[in-house]
C-alpha cells in the first residue's frame, strides 16, 4: 500500500508515469516475444489502471483515449489479433500522447490535439479492426469483443472504508459493470454505522450485482484491478434454475470462489510510503547540519578532560552516522529506473537511421543518488545517439567488415569505492583520430603535428561546437551535445575517460559520486586558508623536496613545474600562487595529486590535516563567477572552508601544459 500526502491530481501524474514507463518497457519486451501472454496480460492491466484512475481523478480526455488503447490489447489478449510492430509502434506513439494529455490536461480541447488523437485511434482501428474483420479498413470505434455465450453472474463487493478518501469512486465501477450487460444492482446496507459514528466521507455500503453479459469472466476482474488489493471481491457464476431442480445435468464449471484481489498491476512488492521530494531533501540538509553539530561536538570532547562528556560525544557520532547512511539509503535509487529509458531512444534511432542496433544493460540494481540519477538522463541521451549515429555502421558496412549485421551498445553501471562507474560502449567502427586531429588543428585547439595520447586527442569531442560530422541532421551534427555532457558530468563532480579501438568501438566511462549531499573530503591547508579536495579524485601526496620546488617557473599562476614521480613527469600548480596567498610557506610543501578524466596534475599546500567527512553547501548565486570552488562546508570549528573544482584546476594546469595521462 502507499501512502501519499499530495494533491490527488500530482499523486495520479506521479503514479501514470510509472505505469507508462513500466508499459514501454512491456511493449519493447514484446516486440521480440509477441506470444508472451505475461506481458501481453501486463500490458492490458497497465492500461486498464491508467484508464480507471484518470478516470478516478478527473482525467476525463486520458481515460477516453486510453480506453480505445485498452480495447485494441483485449483483442490481442483474447487471441484475435497478434502483436506486430506495426501495433507496438503506434502503441508507442498512444502513449506519447497519454503522457502529453496528463502533462497538460488543458490542451486536450485543441484541436491540433484531438486531431492527432483521432488520427492515432483511427490507425490503431484499422489495425486491429482489419485483422479482425479480414478486411484492409475498419470503422473508427475499435473493435469489441465478440459475443460469447451469454452467463448470469453474481458479483458482491465491498470496498475499504477508506476508499472514497483514496479517489475511487464506486459509481464508476458500477458503470463499467453495467457496460458489460443487462445489470441488477442492489444495495449491501447492514454494516451502516450509526449517524454519531459516521463519517461523511467513509464507504460503509457493499452491492448486489447480477449481471447478464456475453463477455468473459475476465471482463469482470478487469472492472476491479485497480480497487482489488483492499476490497472484499466475490464473482460466482448464477446456476439455472433448471439444473437446481434436478432437470438437466450438464457439466458445469463449479462456482468460482470469492476473488480477494486481482493480479496485482505492478507485481507484489513490499508497503512502502511514498515522500514529496522536497521532504526528504529537508530530511538529508537536517541529518547535514547534525553531522556538522557532531563534528563541533567532538572536537570539543576531544579538547576536555570531562569522560562522560567524551562518552556522549562517542555516542551522537555513533548515531548520527547510523543516520546519515539510513537517510542516504532512502535516497539512493536502482539505477535500472534510469536505464529503461533508453530502450526506447535506441528503438527509434535505430529506425530513422536504418540500422539494426540492440541495447544490453548490465548493473540495472546498481544504487546511486537520485539528485545524481535526474542529472543523467540528457548526458546518457546524447552519448547513446552519438553512438548509434556516428558509432554503429549500416548493416551493409558491418556485414562487409565481418561483423553481425545488428550493431551492439552496451549500458553498464558498477560500484568502484565511493563512486559509480557507467559505461557506454558500442562495437561500432570507433573514432576518426585523423578527423578529431585534423579539426583540433583547424580551430586551433594544437599546434600541427603536435605529439598527443589518445586521452587527450579524444577529449577534445567536448569542446563546445566540436563536430566531424560531414552534415548537420537531426540526430547531430552540430557539436553541441558532448559539451552538454562534460558540463553535466563536472556539475556532478564526475570525470569522464574515453577509450576507442579502430573497427572495435569506442567506450566512454562516467565516473560518478554515489551521493551529492556528503562526501569524503581531504583537508588541507594554503596559508591561512583551509580547503577541501573530494577524496575520490585524490590518488597520492608526495613532499615536494627543494630540488623540484627550485624547478618552478615563475607565471600568471604562481609558478608551475614538473614532479618526476617514479619515472613519469607530472605537472603540478602552486595553489597559494592561484588563490593569491602573500609570503612565502613555512617548511616542506606538500603535493596532492589528483585526478579527472584519466589526467592527472599536482596542487602544491602548505600542509595536509586529514581526511574529513563534508557535508556540502551550495554557493550562493552572487558567486556564481568566482572560479575555482564547487561549494563550501562548515568544519568543527564553526568556520567555512571551500571545496576545491577539481575539473576546473585540472584546466588551468593544462593551459600552455601537456598534461599526462593517469596511469
């Protein structure tokens, strides 16, 4: 059961786009297992939910539309019609327009809307209204199920009290009965409280029904999917009287016994509580501030001789980080809800193309942050088209190069430490080094000839406007959006690593923070400033010895030079000569190197404190130029140290610099 307290109209938007998620994949699942009876019943009862609530909560244009869609999969469930692509197509395209009617229910009255919705309902007739008839056109209205054998049932129900209070109401339901066939309702009045103890809006009523139809049995338990879990259901076939008084004998099938609930529309899953987003983002910068108060708590308990005041200090650390991970637990979301998206974009990329291209997920149960899961969706978009159109080759070009004709991407998602890696790999053709070089060149981005690794000739696709593509098309073409991407990813505190092999394909890995609201920091000291680096992007601290700090040059930033760090030469930058710190440090300086998108720099501190726990604070938008940090948090002391934009200075570092390649 869930429990809500929205608005019934966001509770119902909220809930459809489940469903229609849920329904997509269920027709993509079906596209390749047409005689699936499973999902073909699955996709009917999503349907027939999303038809009966919209119909519950005022969605009166969804729940007209849907019930043509509805009608169109009771032929296919009933066996008169198969599943085809032509129907999962323009299945597809209902539910575009299903989801276009609840986002903006109040233009369903236009008539470029109605227009398209008539136009969908008419091809989704002559589908399946041709098949049944035999003939090439239908009439508008869908085809209804034939007539059957007429049966006389008796069907008694009772709802929960509570009912009324969750949108069902039981009119609707007696209507859709009486759609059925010739129907006798009575009412079930013996449980009617007592007027002082009634309440207004409580359903104390149960009712009678005896209906006289041609359709089937499951005709009728379709009418409660959407009430079953918490009603008292009962569906009883009515004996003739005939066969009571002994004349006939014929092989009846027995009564059926009382029906409690129907297949659950979404499968059997655990109660659960459904929150408003915004409550839990106050619950996670609540359990940030205890976590803070905490810090300040223990740092004070450290500096007393008071034993008990370090055995309660002991104890709130010890609760507060129980709490901090349940609460970042609720957050967390299967990255699999993000990944069934795509499956789609493929579908339909892969047709206007003219390609065969199949998508396999991998680590769809892999947890992430969901602020860090609502970020992704626009960058992976961008890399699957990039990859479907400039990746993957034509049929004829796979089969001429010994390849299978169906091209491969492959979405992938793992834990790595703190961090998840996503992986978007195709078995394409992989990337032009010439083209890439050929246009860095052009623009100016390196000199001619100029000696780079691959990491660093394919970073380059993220420079704004960077294309090779020969044409602009309305897939791409224009650079645009792998500079989305990177922009994407570094607003994530994510780095990004390309790899591709000529005729095998290419593979970009995102590599990702699981949460956004608190990380593992390192702390260190430029002056008098304190800092914090996010501990996933630091590899190593080394001393810088006098003979590599004498190596310095002197420039705009404060003087830069080269770390021979076991045989490779790193480049490292001097951050009191970025953050403009006066005099000179105290003693031997300190290396941090770190890296992002598989480079690596050194920033040079005055000191290393230590690893500490960071709950981050956003900037306030009058900062928004300041360069350098990507927020701030708040330390034991009460004071505030900035965290530093790894991404940012690793771009500095690089300017007139050859940066290498993390190894």
């Amino acid at each position: 059961m869930t429990v809500t307290t929205a608005d019934p109209a966001a509770t119902y938007r909220q809930e459809a786009a489940e469903l229609l998620a849920q329904l997509e994949e269920t027709l993509l699942d079906l596209e390749s297992s047409p005689d699936d009876q499973e999902l073909i019943g699955k996709a009917f009862r999503a349907l027939h939910t999303i038809k009966g609530s919209g119909s519950m909560f005022g969605f009166e244009a969804v729940a007209a539309f849907t019930h043509h869609v509805e009608t169109a999969f009771e032929s296919v469930r009933s066996g008169r019609f198969g599943v085809t692509p032509a129907l999962i197509s323009l299945t597809l395209s209902s539910l575009d327009h299903i989801r276009g009617l609840i986002d903006a229910p109040e233009d369903a009255a236009r008539p470029e809307i109605e227009e398209r919705g008539a136009a969908l309902l008419a091809a989704l007739a002559d589908i399946v209204g041709g098949a049944a008839s035999g003939a090439g056109s239908a009439p508008p209205a869908l085809i209804p199920s034939p007539p059957g054998e007429r049966k006389t049932w008796t069907v008694t129900f009772r709802l929960a009290e509570n009912a009324m209070y969750c949108g069902t109401n039981p009119l609707l339901l007696l209507e859709e009965l009486r759609a059925l066939g010739e129907c006798a309702v009575t009412a079930l009045d013996d449980r009617l409280p007592g007027l002082d103890e009634m309440d207004p809006a409580g359903c104390y009523l149960g009712w009678k029904v005896v209906l006289t139809t041609d359709q089937p049995r499951t005709a009728i338990d379709d009418v409660f999917i959407f009430v079953a879990d918490d009603a008292q259901i009962a569906v009883e076939e009515a004996v003739p009287l005939a066969v009571a008084a002994g004349k006939e004998t014929p092989s009846a099938a027995p009564a059926s016994p009382p029906v409690p609930s129907a297949p659950p529309a979404r499968g059997e899953s655990r109660p659960s509580v459904r929150v408003q987003a915004e409550r839990l983002d106050s619950l996670m910068d609540q359990v940030g501030e205890l976590v803070i108060a905490q810090a300040r708590l223990t740092q004070i308990a450290a500096a007393s001789d008071d034993l008990a005041l370090r055995s309660i200090a002991e104890d709130v650390e010890r609760l507060a980080a129980d709490l901090r991970d349940t609460t970042m637990g609720i957050r967390m979301l299967q990255i699999g809800t993000l990944f069934g998206r795509f499956r789609r974009v493929v579908r339909d990329l892969s047709q206007a193309l003219d390609k065969s291209v199949a998508l396999i997920t991998t680590g769809e149960e892999t947890e992430l942050d969901k602020t860090v899961i609502e970020s992704l969706n626009d960058p992976l978009v961008h890399l699957i088209r990039n990859a479907v159109d400039h990746g993957i080759e034509s049929p004829e070009e796979r089969l001429a190069a010994g390849k299978p004709a169906e091209g491969r991407i492959v979405l992938s998602a793992e834990h790595a430490g703190a961090q998840v890696l996503i992986t978007v790999s195709d078995d394409g053709k992989g990337m032009d080094r010439a083209a890439i070089r050929r246009k860095a060149e052009e623009r100016g981005l390196i000199r001619p000839g100029a000696d780079l690794s691959d990491s660093e000739l394919f970073s380059f696709i993220f420079h704004p406007g960077f294309s090779t593509a020969g044409q602009v098309s309305n897939v791409s073409g224009r650079g645009v959006g792998m500079d989305v991407v990177r922009q994407a990813i570094n607003s994530l505190r994510g780095s990004i690593e390309v790899a591709s092999e000529a005729g095998a394909g290419s593979r970009i890995t995102l590599k990702l923070p699981l949460t956004l609201a608190i990380i593992d920091g390192l702390l260190v000291r430029v002056g008098a400033g304190r800092y914090v680096l996010p501990l996933s992007a630091v590899e190593e601290c080394v001393d810088l010895s006098p003979e590599d700090d004498a190596q310095g040059v002197t420039d705009e930033t404060g003087g830069r030079s080269f770390l021979n760090l076991r045989g490779a030469l790193v480049p490292f930058v001097r951050l009191r000569g970025i953050f403009d710190v006066p005099g000179r440090a105290e003693g031997y300086q300190k290396v941090v190197i770190v890296t992002s998108g598989g480079l690596r720099v050194g920033l040079v501190v005055d000191h290393v404190i230590g690893q500490y726990q960071t709950v981050i604070k956003s900037l306030n938008w009058l900062l928004d130029d300041v360069e350098h940090f990507s927020g701030a948090t708040i330390l034991g002391d009460g004071s505030v140290s900035l965290i530093l934009d790894i991404p940012h200075l690793l771009k500095k570092a690089q300017a007139g610099h050859v940066v290498t390649q993390a190894s």
